[in-house]
C-alpha cells in the first residue's frame, strides 16, 4: 500500500514576477529556461505529490543579479516580504528559507538576519555555495554564521555558479556537474575550516543529496588528516580522520533531483537516515523531477515490501506534519508510530476555534528540527 503520510518538501523554489524581471536579459550561461511559477502551482504540485508543506527559497543566482548593493538588498527584502504573506495566506502549506543579500555584503547581510527571524518569522535562509570568490567557511563569514548561530538557524545551502569552474563549453552547463561540486567543496570548506563545528547550533540542509559530497567523503576525510594536515589548522577545526567524518555526516541532505537509485543506495549506506529530508526542487525539475520521484517511490516500494531489507527507512525521509491548521513550523522528522500518535494529538487541534488556531509565526523550525537526534 503506498504511504500516502503527509510530507515536506524542504527545496521548493518560487519565481515571482517580480524576480523574473530582474532575470530577464541576463545571460547565465546555463541554457536554462526560468519556468512560469504562481502560488497556484505550487498547490497544485503538493497535492499531485502528497506534499504536506513546502519551504519557499529562492534559487541560483539569486538577488545578486540586481546589480548594485542597494538595488541587491531591495530585491531581497521585497522576495522576502512576498514569501511571508505566502505564508500567512496558507500557514499550513507554505514556510520560507529568507533569501540574503551576497555574504560580502556583511553589513547587509547582518541587517536582513534580524529582520527576517524577528520580523517575518522565517524557518530559515538560503544560502549559496559562494559569495566573491569565498566559499562559506571563509574567515569573512565568520560574523554571519554567529548571526545565524545565535537564532539556532536552519540554513538551505543552495548551489550556484562556480567561480573555480568557469564556463568551458556549452556542453556542460554548469548546473549539469559543477552544481553537486560546488555543494561539495562548500559542505568540505565549512567542516576543515572549522566553521560547521565552531556554529553547532545551525542546521544545515545540502541540496541534492550533498552533491558529490558522500562520494568523495572518505577521501575528504582520510587525505585531509593524513597528507594534507596543514588544512586544520583552525581552533576549531576537526582533529583527524575520524571527526572529520563525524563533522562530514552532521548536515541534513535533501533529496531534490536524487532520486536515482545509485544515489540513493550511497546516501541511504552513509548518511545518518533522519537526516535525509524530501526534497523535491519545483518548478526547476520538470520533467527530470518526475523521472527521479518515480524513482524514489519505487526504490521506496521496494524496501517496504523487502521488509527494509536495504535499510532504507522512508518514515526518516519525509518531514511529517497535520494538512488541519499545524504550523508549518511544528513540524518534525517522526517515526511512523509517532506520527500516529502526534495525528491524533493535531486533529483535536483542528477542532478549536479559528481564533485559537496557531499562526505562520508559531515555533521556529530550528526549535523544532533540534529535536532531531545531533
């Protein structure tokens, strides 16, 4: 029987027309077409996909693109403000990663933290693989990540264009490989530098499955410790091999566009399983998305009806939480059991009044993944 549990899809993009105005005439390199994108959409993909709720964020290249500094930080606080009435219109289906102005801009950066956590209530921001030429443990960003710390802040890492890998052929599009490098390099440069260990209370999410990074992981952690020890040179960074590796598996994975099979066995054997959230990547997907959700059902399927037999465990991948009037913001990674239990718990919920109904601005997301075993 298919488990038709509700879940949350922790990478779900939205295009405002506002947004694809700035895009338009700017060429990216990457021979992608911005889709067409309304709130409508989105619904209507949820329920196709039994989605629960979806985290809006706003994906490469993101407000950079404005131009000027002051140009950038008025396209981050009008995305931001469209993404919070979302989510006050449809508080049980909408939540928001708040988009940043670009890390280099430390003061705008800073300013647009407090504003979103104190103000909008974010579940938590996006951030890209890199800003200037810096990847995000860079030494600059230190202030941010304690900013971000300090809100015990869910961070979406997203990929963009690699400054490491310019344009060599239109063959190869950047996001077709150097996007599950970039999430590499910047998950490793975070953990060597020091900087995932020195800002425990952060949650971060990697995008498509960690990119390369389960892959390269051993490599990452063994050369590192060994031939390279000169890299962990930080007071905070990891002292051998294996914290290394224990600092490598502390991020959360979201699934979005690794829902192949081969993927999914690597992430399923390394990854800790509930750190591995449904991700799905709309409007962007398309037709590769169906492909690769097709794929996760089946291997899902699979496991289920092989009594698990592959250790994969489908209850941690998806983020469960009442489609009555939860807050998208309660919600939290739960055994089957649980679930059932919590079900019951949220459709008394649904029987109080509409005033006594929880907003879009109830308990934060960080608060409620930390419950989430570290």
């Amino acid at each position: 029987m298919a488990d038709l549990s509700p879940k949350v899809d922790v990478h779900h993009h939205i295009v405002p027309d506002f947004y694809k105005q700035v895009l338009s005439g700017i060429d990216l390199s990457a021979k992608i077409k911005y889709p067409s994108w309304s709130p409508e959409a989105s619904l209507a993909f949820m329920d196709d996909h039994h989605i629960d709720t979806a985290i809006l964020s706003l994906s490469a290249p993101g407000a950079v693109i404005a131009g000027s500094r002051d140009h950038v930080r008025a396209l981050v606080r009008k995305w931001n403000d469209y993404a919070s009435e979302l989510c006050s219109a449809h508080p049980s289906r909408f939540g928001f990663f708040a988009a940043l102005p670009g890390l280099d801009d430390l003061e705008g950066a800073m300013s647009e933290i407090g504003y979103v956590f104190q103000s909008l209530q974010a579940d938590g921001v996006t951030l890209f693989t890199s800003y200037a030429g810096q990847y995000l443990g860079a030494k600059a960003f230190e202030p941010v990540w304690a900013e971000l710390d300090k809100f015990h802040a869910v961070v979406h890492v997203h990929p963009n264009h690699s400054f490491a890998a310019p344009f060599t052929t239109p063959f190869l599009p950047q996001p077709l490989i150097d996007y599950p490098h970039e999430t590499a390099r910047t998950a490793s440069d975070l953990v060597l530098s020091g900087r995932k260990r020195q800002f425990p209370s952060c949650k971060v999410i990697l995008s498509h499955a960690g990119g390369t990074l389960p892959y390269l992981a051993d490599r990452i952690s063994v050369l590192s410790a060994t031939i390279f020890t000169g890299i962990l040179d930080d007071e905070h960074s990891p002292r051998g091999s294996e914290q290394v590796m224990e600092d490598l598996k502390s991020f959360y994975f979201d699934l979005a566009l690794g829902g192949s099979s081969t993927v999914l066995d690597l992430l399923n054997n390394w990854a800790p399983h509930d750190r591995i959230l449904y991700g799905s990547d709309f409007p962007f997907a398309g037709g590769a998305g169906e492909c690769f959700e097709a794929t996760l059902e089946s291997y899902r399927m699979d496991s289920q009806q092989s009594g698990g037999g592959r250790g994969f465990k489908f209850t941690a991948l998806v983020t469960k939480m009442s489609k009555t009037n939860m807050s998208c913001k309660e919600f939290v990674s739960v055994s089957q059991k649980q679930f059932m239990e919590s079900h019951r718990t949220m459709n008394a919920r649904a029987r109080l009044s509409q005033e006594q109904r929880p907003s879009h601005t109830n308990a934060t997301l960080s608060e409620s993944m930390s419950s989430i075993k570290d």
